[in-house]
C-alpha cells in the first residue's frame, strides 16, 4: 500500500516569477552592464537545455547551473566576459523561495494527501534550502522530509538521493510514489529503486501539441496527469492496493503536452 509520496519541486509545486524570466534576466544582466532581449528568454531556455541534459555526472556541481545560465544569457543576446557574472548572480537568486510561486493545485492536494495519512517528501535538484520551504508557502505540518541535490551532494536521477529520502521517512521504495515533471530525472529516477512514478504535464505551461497521456513502451504503469489534482483519486481510489498504479486512459482532448519551456528542467 502506498504510505509516502515524493514530490519534486520546481515547476511540479513551484514555478518561478518574473524576477527568474526575461525581465528579470534584463535586470541582473544590466546591473552587471550586460544588454539581453527579454523578448528572447523562452527561445533561450529552449537553445540552453543541453547544457543540463548533456551532463553525465551526478554530483552536485553549482557551475553546471552557472554555465546553463550564462547559455540563456548569451541566447537573449548578452556579450563578454561580465555574462559570467551575471549568470552568477541569477544562479544565487534561484536559491531564494521569495521569487517562486506555489501552484494553485499544489496546497490542496498536499493536505487532502496528508489527511488520508500519506507522509510526503520533497526530492529537487536546486539548491533551495528546503527547510524553508513549508514555512515560506505556508505548508507547515504537511511535509514530513525533504532532500535538495545541493545539501546533498547528488543530482536526481542518482539513486543515492531517492534512497537517502525513503531512509528520512522510513518507508520502502515499493510503498512510494514519485511525482514529477521530468522523465528522466524524476520518472526514471525513482523507478530504477523501485519506486511507483507518475508524470505531471502541466496544461497551460506553453504546451502546444494535445496531452499524451502515456509515455510508450516500457511505461505502461506511469500515469500521466496534467494537474497535481488527479493524484488523490488516483493514489488514494484504492490505497490498500499494491499493484501498480494504472495509467489513465488515453486523453488527446487535454490542453498539452510536450516540453517545459521554463527555465530549468527539473
Ligand atoms: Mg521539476
């Protein structure tokens, strides 16, 4: 029976404001004297993805971060070496919850989960202290542990770091959800331990081609959901089951699927 849920964090339960988009990118960018289009920024985050995707090791290293950064810089049109700089310093931003918003989903389904005794986690990649986290978007009570890759010293998809979050709860891989917005970090991640997964494709995150509601071959038991408010009826509809989760079935009439085009994937 499912006893716990993990959840990453960004662009699952929070999305970043405009301080961490094209006008703040043109904000940092010119206190380092640094000119970018902010017109540019979705095209940019789109043309800097490889530079996470392409890294192999797992260890956290903040100039990966840095590196992807100074890439959407230089793809809004930024020049010289002062795009080090500020790639920098939005890096450091990212760490503080101040610029994130809390989807509207994410608190109601946190504590409908909680209420039917599930304790939830938190698995991300940033390096975000998470101990602010539930105080910062008034959760507190709800999340029972929580690991961040910086604290850490393991990026997701490593497996030490979905471990090192069962051992804080307690709770076996077979008797745990992951839920996420990234296949490979969160999906594969936690299926390589054991763990049952379900992907959140966000409807409306500036997705164009209709919701896929399953990921092909070989993931047949990874739900695909478009909002985190489906995930009550579907971990809770039969909560002494131990059979995998059931994909729903297929929906092309929703409103998306396809990439993120924020900032970060995972
Ligand atoms: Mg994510």
């Amino acid at each position: 029976m499912t006893q716990a849920v993990f959840f990453d964090v960004d662009f699952t339960l929070i999305y970043p404001g405009p301080t961490l988009q094209g006008e703040g990118y043109e904000f940092f960018c010119a206190r380092r004297g640094v000119t970018v289009d902010p017109a540019m920024f979705r095209a940019a985050v789109a043309k800097a993805a490889p530079v996470l995707d392409e890294v192999k090791a797992h260890n956290y290293d903040a100039q990966v971060f840095i590196d992807y950064t100074r890439t959407i810089i230089e793809q809004m049109g930024g020049r010289g070496p002062a795009t080090e700089l500020a790639a920098t310093d939005i890096y450091e931003e990212w760490a503080a919850c101040h610029h994130f918003f809390l989807y509207d989903d994410a608190e109601p389904v946190l504590r409908a989960l909680a209420a039917a005794g599930l304790r939830i986690g938190l698995i991300s990649n940033t390096q975000r202290p998470l101990d602010e986290f539930a105080s910062h978007f008034a959760l507190d009570g709800l999340i029972s542990a929580s690991v961040s890759s910086a604290q850490f010293g393991y990026l997701k998809p490593h497996p030490s770091i979905f471990e090192a979050a069962l051992a804080s709860i307690g709770v076996p891989a077979g008797e745990s959800v992951m839920v996420g917005d990234s296949v490979t970090h969160d999906i594969e991640g936690a299926r390589q331990i054991g763990m049952r997964a379900v992907l959140l494709r966000r409807a409306g995150a500036g997705l164009t081609s209709p919701l896929q509601r399953s990921l092909g071959a070989g993931y047949e038991d990874v739900p695909v959901i478009a909002s985190l408010s489906e995930l009550p009826a579907l971990l809770l509809a039969n909560p002494e089951s131990r059979t995998p989760l059931a994909a729903p079935e297929s929906d092309t009439s929703g409103p998306g699927g396809g990439g993120n085009p924020e900032s970060r994937p995972s």
